[in-house]
C-alpha cells in the first residue's frame, strides 16, 4: 500500500500528482487507470479525513453516462442508483462543473429519494467534485462517507485539490490512450498500403499495365468479390508467395 496515501493523510499535493502520474505510466489503459484512480483515491482521502469512505467515477461521453470506476461494490451501486434516478449529486457536479455536497443524507431535500436510498446503505454524507476533461467528456468524482457531516471545510478543499490533479492525469491518460490508438490505426493503414502496392506490383508484372490500370483492376475485383480491398490485395500476395501475406518491417 502506497504510504504517501496512508498514516498522517496526502503528504502533499507533489506526493499526490506523483502517484497518479505513476498510475498513467503503470496503466495498461483508461479504464485500468480509472480503476487504480479509484483505489487510490479512497485510501488518501481516507487516511486525511482519518474516516474509511468509498468512491466511484462516474463518466459521461457521447450522451451515454456510465460508473467509469468504483473502489467498492457498494460505491459502484450507489453510483448507478442516481443513474437510474436520473439526478444527483454526482450527476449534478458532472454536468455543472461544481462541487456538490449533501452533509446528510437522510434531511437532505434535493433528491430526497436518492438520498433515502443511499442512507439506507449505510452512507451519511455525500461529496461529488466535477473532473474537467474536454468537450466531448466530462466526469464526476463521487466519496460516500458512513458519518454524517463528514466533510468539513478542509476535507471539501483537500478533496478538490485531489480531483485537480486526477483530473489532469485522467487528461494525460486520455492522450496516451489516444495516442496509441493513432499509432495502431497508423500502422493499420500502412500495412494495408504495403499490401495493395505490392498487389499492384504484381498486377503490373502480370498484365504490363500502368499502376493506375493495376489498381482499377484490384478496386473492379474487391467490388466483384464483396471484400475489402486489402483482403483482395493479400490475397494476391499470398498467391504467389509461400511466405503468406505481405508484412511490414517498421519496428
């Protein structure tokens, strides 16, 4: 267990902002990211409250909104519960861009039967902090607390200094995750480009005819086959290769 989350609380935002960086460089993607996110934030936060609470992230994109990540069961039901309300405190941090606290669950008035539901699971105080991402996204970090009046006035601000940096290392796993899947389309592309070159070669050799006669014969041949103009290509290759299809050599 980190120790800079646990003991006498976060250490210090430097020591918070370091983990989660670590957590990008460790993650095998967003989602696996997210999920240590979670972990992690339950521990700090409830070593610096010196109070076990429970988190969740919830995560809207393309109109479609899903519990992203959950340190607990129980949190992740809890999130998933307001979804199906439609409301909530999470919901209304996510979609406002401000911090939502609900100190008591069970006299709470805004959503009172989402509060009702959660108050019966055991959970007194609700703290949602909104996580900035781009336009397309937006995201909610939601803690639940057994107590009521949990948060007070430096657990709120240390709770917004934590999603400040997770919100940036949620960004910086966005463009790592984005990048990597440029490269993939990229190197997706390239080889589908070695293939039809190569079959355009041969169509060349085959028929003595320009490149650009070559290629009007694979497209009439993809369109006659119903397959994908790679497909066609590599099949041509592999026709006359006992060496299978064509394979790139970037690495």
């Amino acid at each position: 267990m980190d120790k800079s989350a646990t003991g006498s609380g976060v250490r210090s935002e430097a020591a918070v902002a370091s983990q989660l960086q670590n957590l990008v460089v460790d993650s095998q993607d967003v989602n696996d990211f997210l999920s240590e996110l979670c972990d992690y934030a339950a521990r700090a936060i409830s070593g610096s409250m010196e109070l076990p609470v429970v988190c969740a992230v919830t995560l809207s994109r393309r109109r479609r909104t899903t519990t992203a990540a959950w340190s607990d069961p129980q949190a992740r039901l809890m999130d998933e519960i307001q979804q199906n309300f439609g409301d909530g405190p999470c919901l209304h941090a996510m979609h406002t861009g401000t911090t939502v606290l609900v100190p008591d669950t069970r006299k709470d008035t805004l959503w009172p039967e989402y509060s009702e539901a959660i108050a019966e699971m055991g959970q007194l105080s609700v703290l949602a902090v909104p996580l900035t991402l781009d336009e397309d996204a937006k995201a909610a970090l939601n803690i639940f607390a057994p107590i009521e009046n949990a948060f007070d006035t430096d657990a709120l601000e240390s709770a917004e200094r934590f999603a400040a940096n997770a919100q940036s290392a949620l960004r910086l796993a966005v463009r790592v995750a984005t990048g990597q899947q440029l490269a993939a389309d990229l190197r997706a592309a390239m080889e589908s480009r070695t293939a039809i070159d190569l079959a355009a070669g041969i169509i060349m050799g085959q028929n003595r005819c320009s490149q650009e006669e070559a290629l009007a014969i694979l497209v009439k041949a993809s369109s006659g086959r119903n397959q994908k103009l790679r497909v066609v290509a590599e099949q041509i290759v592999a026709a006359i290769s006992s060496e299978g299809p064509p394979v790139t050599h970037f690495d």
